[in-house]
C-alpha cells in the first residue's frame, strides 16, 4: 500500500511538472523577440527600436511617420490584447471575444455608435494624420505577424487577433472618453430626476457649494444656509443601499515657474488617477526623430493603440493633464412631437447573434426613464470629438506655443499644465468643448437646444505665470465663479484633495523634484478631521462600551497610513453615514437604474447639515433619535467590516489597519476570473498608502497611474514611475520590471538607461 501511494504521489508530482512546462511551453512560444534585424516595406528609412532594462522603448527615426510605425511595432509587440480590449469596449465588440456575458455592456456602448464615428472622423484628418495612423497601424500589424502564436488570452477565450486598423486609434481615445466623461452625463440624468421627483429645491440642497474650493484665481461661491427639503416618510426602508464612491478618475497635476525654482526652469509634478490593472494603461516611450531637418526627442508616457506621446517633456517644454470635468453633455427631454427613429445593429459572439436596437433623434440617441424620452448631446458625439493634433505638442519650444495648439486638441476636456525651459508654466482648459454657452445640468426643453453644439470652442479659458507663480489642479473646479456660468459643473471633484495641494505649495518658496514628490506623496487626513470628532462624539455617548475603539479614533495618527485602524473607522463611518442619510433617494433612483453616485462627493454639505440640525423630517422612522441613528449606523458599518476582513462580526479591531483595508491589489482581468492565474498574472499586494481626499490617491485598485516630476531642459533629473511593467506577456522580464521602484517610492528615471535589446527596421 505504501509503494502505491509513493508512486501516485510521484505520478501526480510528474504530471503537475508537464503540465506546468506545457503551459509555460505554449506562453514561452508566444514571446516576441526583442532584437535582431528586420526589411521592411512600410518605412521612408531605416527605423530602430531599443529597449532598456525596464523595457523603455526608445525608438530612432528619419520622420515622424517612421516613428510612428516604430512605436506601433513597439505596442503589438507588447500590449497588444490591451490594445484590442480599449477598441472593442469602445465599439460594443468585446462579445466577439468573451461571447454572451459581455452583450450587455457591448449595447450599453453601442448606444454611443463609436465605430461609425471613428470611420467618419478618419476621413475628415489632415493627410499627415491619416498616413500617421496608417504606419502606426502597419506597425502593430508587423509585430503581430512577427509572432504567429497568440498570446495566452485569445487561446483562453479562443479568439482570433485581428488586424489593427487606422480607425481603430480613435477608438481608443474614445475609449478614454468613457472613462473620463462618462460621470458628466449620468449625474445630468441623475439631477433630472431628482428634480422632476423631489423638486428643485432638492436639486439645490444636494449639490449646494461647500468649503472646498481651490479655483486658480481663488473666487469662491458663496456659502449659503440651504432650507432642507422636506422628504416623504414613506420613502424610507430598512434596506440601506451603498452609494458607490466616484473614483475622480483624472488626477493631480502643479507647476511652479523658474521664480520658485534653484535653476530657472519651470517644474511641472503630474500623476493621473485611473483603474489599475495587469497591464497598466501608460507606456514608457522615446521618440527620436528628425522632421524638416530639426531633431526632436519626446520622452513620457504612451497609451497603446494610438501613435502620440500623452504626458511627457520635449526638452523644451512638459505638458500633464488632469480630468477637467467641466460640462460637455445635456440632455434633451422629448415630447410627443420628436420624430425618433430605430436602428438595428448585429452584436456577434461565437456561439450566437444578437440584435441591438437604438432609438435616435436629432439630438442624439434615446434613453427611457420613467416612462419618458431624454436625448443625450455629448460632446464626445461631436465630429471634433477627436483628432491627432496632441502630436503637435512634441514640437512646441515654449509655453505660449503649447497654448495656441492645445487649443483645437480633439481629446477628453483636460485641465493641461505646461512649463518651459524658459521659467514659464500655464494652465490651460485643453479638449473638446461645446461652443454652447448655458450649461445645465437639468434636462432641458428641445426649443431652447443651442445649436452652437455643432462646433468646438474658441474661448478656452487659460492661465500664465501667475503672480504667486504656482499653478495647480485635482479635478475639482479651476475656473472662476464667472466662468462657471459659461462652462458648467460636469461632475467636480470635492475640491479637498486640490485645496490640500494649494497648501502644500504656499509653505516653500523653492521647490525640486524631491519636493513635489513628497506632495504626491501626502496622505495627511486633513478633510477628514470633522468626521473624527464626530465620530468621537458618538462613541463617547457609550464611553465603557467603546473604550478600544475610543482609543484607536483618538490615535488615528491624521493621515491614510497602513497601520491606521482608527483611520480606517473614521474613513468608513463617513461613508456609511451618508449612504444611510441620503437611503431613501438612492432607492427610488435605483428603481429607475440611477444612482447618487456622480454626485456622492456632493453631499457633503448636505450631509452635515443634517447631522447638525437634527431635524426629525430626515430621521427614518426605525430610530427613535439621531444620537440612536449615528449610534447604530456605526454599530453595522463596524459590523460589516469585521466580516467581510476578519469573518466574524466579533473578530479584533487590530486586523482593520488601513494597510490591509484598502490594499493594493493590481490584477489581471483574467485572474479575477481565475483565481488560480493570480500569482502567475497579477503584480504583489501591498498595504495601501493614501485614499481620497488627499494629494496621495489610491484604493485597491485605482490611483496614481504614473507620478511625473520634470524640469523642462533638465530630464537627467526628472522622475517617472509606474505600477507596473512595459509587457503584457507575463513570462517577459518587462512584466513587472519598475513596479518595485513603484511601492518603494523610488526615484526611477525618467530618461532610459543603457540599451540591452535592439531591433533594426531595414527599408525594402
């Protein structure tokens, strides 16, 4: 008996190791080769790509649209099913590859009809642009054929690659679109509703100005007492429903001029705010090209799928970008008279087809919400929704060249920060905007639609070297009172995280990379000092019951640090505390499939009202007090937490530390799928460091996507980390290469270093 188990136990042992050299045999096949020499028919003249130990690419060319073929062999080569994934959610055409469970979300996208527009906008590009995408997309589809075994995703899903296609390019900035704006039309919807159910008045109350605010020229709104609305009693259930957090997905840029600087140069800090995944979205990229005989040499960061240089330097000037999200959408509310009509579309998957229907006006395309029409005017809709001419900014010298071509960029509405080599740094409003001037975030009626919607606008607002020569944005509103008027609350962040910014830069009269690192870096609680002594306040109303947790919300320690419990409590207890307060909206708008999560970070002020005022209107009738109210909603936020992260509503308060709370867990889409792909796919846990409201962004899986730090002109010192690596392949060396320096806080160059992989594009 023991020789058979000894031997089935050496079966299973020998049969584990094949299969795991097979599987490791099959992804082996599928890696691209890095080096080495290559004719080519699609280049002007002899191209190259280098790569160095973080798997920078830094690519040489004789044009610029060499260049671009280069850097599209770089992305196939690299990320391609990252690639494929950004143009088929755009289009509604992941179905195609994850069959039926995606065909839901295919028509939620088709509704905006993303193919179609990428066709029409590529037709209407200047020639350069259209040749550009094209060798860009000759790039990548080298690249391809030059590894005839796919990656392990399409044998996973088994799907086909297929051939990137000009077009595709603006898919994925369209893709971009979703990510950033697509908050700016479901709060409109949502406001909509509210008004036409709870009225104006409520609208009011629950968007009401607060404390917070860190505009450019300093204007703040008037803070005024808002009359809290009366709210049916009827409304209120024992069902509390989470109102989900916005993300804020856009970022942190600031800037100083050479005045607050040892060299003279201006210094510009940028780290964008998105979902992290295995692969992350950005790509170190080099350009090295020569156009009408001037070199040029543009070093930052690359989205995959599309030819440009997103944030980065050109030695002259640096450009970053944060969400700008002002208001570039509307909705028309139709009547019997608006002629509709429907579309039918083919949505494919490999078992079977389904048809997609879309109902369409002349304003836009239709949802139905309670029993009524609205037609959606969104600025990503628009023809000049997109277009190439970010490209143009590799070329700029100056500050005041960079504003006069960031002002017809088709992208989404960005707050762009630029410094030069000069001392010069500016803000400037750079994307896509309405030429329409009376934003509403209300629902508006068809004979007052402005159809100035047609056209882009010229009046970006913008600003130069300030006379306290700093500048500074976090996806709250930068422009004046005045301006707001013209260009409308798209969903702003709180504004605590851009004020807590404005502080930092207002205690120095100098500043290096090192110190806007330790901007970036700060996880100081501010905001969230309020919400302590509130929740102090109701636990000292039961002092020997809460002794332990008394003791760890008084040593919270102020900041978003790892081995914070009492951070933790306080962080939760607010949002617990709001879902519970605003419970009874939430629920009629869900039974509508709207929610008060584009608006969650505006209720705030509403909020503490409320808490301050006791008024028995908002007190649900399963609670006899407030006390009792504010008592008990910490009792089950507790609850719950101890659950879900010890498994048992008595487990200890010590194993709540914010580290392991709000951990950083960075996943492969296929791992969470399967779980066993987690060590193979995914990058290392590790304790969190920072949340929201505070410069130092991150959740378990969002936050800071890069962290640039560059004097323009002076790159030997500029800084560029990222979580993660250049490849998509998990068993190449860049997989991982840089996520280390990432979570350490190190300072990772942003120029490459020494060339170990090399391959030479030879013209045919």
């Amino acid at each position: 008996m023991t020789k058979i188990i000894k031997w089935l136990s050496l079966f299973f042992i020998i049969g584990a190791l094949i299969a795991t050299a097979t599987v490791y045999g099959i992804l082996t096949l599928s890696l691209p080769e890095l080096s080495g020499k290559t004719q080519v028919s699609d280049i002007s003249s002899n191209t190259s790509l280098e790569r160095d130990a973080l798997g920078h690419a830094v690519i040489n060319a004789k044009s610029r649209k060499d260049a671009a073929f280069t850097l599209g062999y770089a992305h196939g080569q690299d990320r391609f099913f990252q690639m494929d994934l950004l143009r088929r959610n755009a289009a509604g055409e992941l179905s195609e590859l994850f069959g039926k469970a995606a065909v839901g979300l295919d028509k939620k996208m088709r509704f905006h009809q993303f193919r179609k527009r990428s066709k029409k906008i590529l037709k209407s590009l200047p020639p350069e642009h259209t040749e550009i995408l094209k060798r860009y997309a000759q790039g990548v589809n080298l690249a391809q054929s030059h590894t005839p075994y796919s990656s392990f995703e399409y044998l996973l899903t088994g799907a086909s690659r297929k051939s990137w296609l000009p077009e595709d390019s603006l898919l994925v900035i369209f893709s971009m679109y979703l990510d950033l704006q697509s908050k700016t039309f479901n709060r409109d919807l949502t406001l909509t509703y509210i008004a036409e159910q709870f009225g104006s008045e409520m609208v009011g109350f629950l968007t009401q100005p607060s404390q917070y605010q860190a505009a450019l020229d300093g204007s703040k709104f008037e803070l005024v007492e808002y009359a809290i609305p009366s709210i049916n009693k009827s409304l209120f259930t024992n069902v509390t429903h989470e109102i989900h957090e916005p993300k804020d997905i856009g970022s942190n840029n600031w800037a100083v001029t050479g005045r607050l600087t040892e060299s003279g140069n201006a210094l510009l800090a940028d780290d964008m705010h998105l979902g992290l995944a295995v692969p992350i979205i950005w790509y170190r990229t080099q350009l090295n090209y020569v156009e009408n005989d001037k070199n040029y040499q543009i070093t930052g960061v690359s989205l995959p799928g599309a030819p440009a240089v997103v944030v980065g330097t050109n030695g002259h000037v640096a450009w970053g970008f944060t969400n700008a999200y002002i208001d570039t959408a509307d909705w028309i509310a139709l009547d019997e008279t608006q002629e509709t009509k429907t579309i039918h579309e083919r949505i494919v998957t490999p078992d079977k087809d389904y048809m997609y229907s879309l109902e369409k006006s002349e304003f836009g395309p239709v949802k139905h919400i309670a029993g009524k029409k609205y037609a959606l005017k969104w600025v990503a809709h628009q023809d000049y929704a997109v277009d190439m001419e970010l490209m143009n900014l590799e070329r700029a010298t100056n500050v005041e060249e960079a504003l006069s071509i960031a002002k017809t960029i088709g992208i989404p509405v960005q707050n762009m920060l630029v410094a030069d080599s000069l001392g010069n740094a500016a803000w400037q409003a750079t994307g896509a905007i309405p030429a329409r001037t009376t934003p509403t975030e209300i629902a508006i009626k068809p004979e007052v639609f402005d159809t100035n919607w047609q056209c882009d606008a010229v009046d970006v607002p913008f600003m130069v070297n300030p006379e306290h020569n700093r500048l500074w944005s976090g996806n709250s509103r930068v422009v004046s009172v005045e301006q707001d008027k013209r260009y409308g609350n798209g969903g702003y962040a709180l504004g605590a995280r851009a004020k807590q910014i404005q502080q930092r830069l207002f205690e120095k009269e100098q500043f290096s990379e090192h110190d806007f690192y330790q901007i970036q870096l700060d996880n100081q609680a501010i905001f969230l000092k309020p919400w302590q002594a509130l929740l102090l306040k109701v636990l000292n109303l039961s002092p020997e019951k809460y002794a332990q947790d008394i003791k760890l919300v008084e040593n919270w320690g102020e900041c978003a640090c790892a081995d914070s419990v009492g951070y933790t409590l306080v962080r939760r207890y607010r949002s617990a505390l709001i879902n519970k307060l605003f419970s009874p909206i939430e629920t009629q708008l869900r039974a509508e499939g709207l929610t008060l999560a584009p608006i969650k970070n505006d209720l705030e002020p509403a909020a503490w009202q409320l808490i301050n005022s006791f008024t028995d209107q908002w007190l649900p009738p399963s609670v006899a007090s407030w006390p009792e109210l504010l008592s008990t909603t910490y009792i089950n936020m507790k609850s719950d937490l101890l659950n879900k992260h010890t498994g048992s509503d008595s487990g200890s308060l010590t194993q709540l530390t914010w580290g392991a709370v709000n951990e950083l867990n960075i996943q492969h889409p296929f791992s969470e799928q399967i779980p066993l792909l987690s060590k193979l796919l995914d990058m290392p846990k590790t304790p969190a460091f920072g949340d929201s409201f505070m410069p130092a962004v991150q959740g378990t899986s969002f936050g800071a996507s890069q962290r640039l730090f560059v004097q323009p002109g002076l790159e030997k010192k500029a800084i560029l980390t990222l979580p993660g690596g250049q490849s998509g392949h998990p068993l190449s060396p860049y997989y991982r290469a840089g996520y280390n320096d990432y979570i350490e806080q190190k300072n990772t160059p942003l120029l490459p270093g020494e060339i170990v992989h090399r391959i030479d594009f030879e013209k045919r």
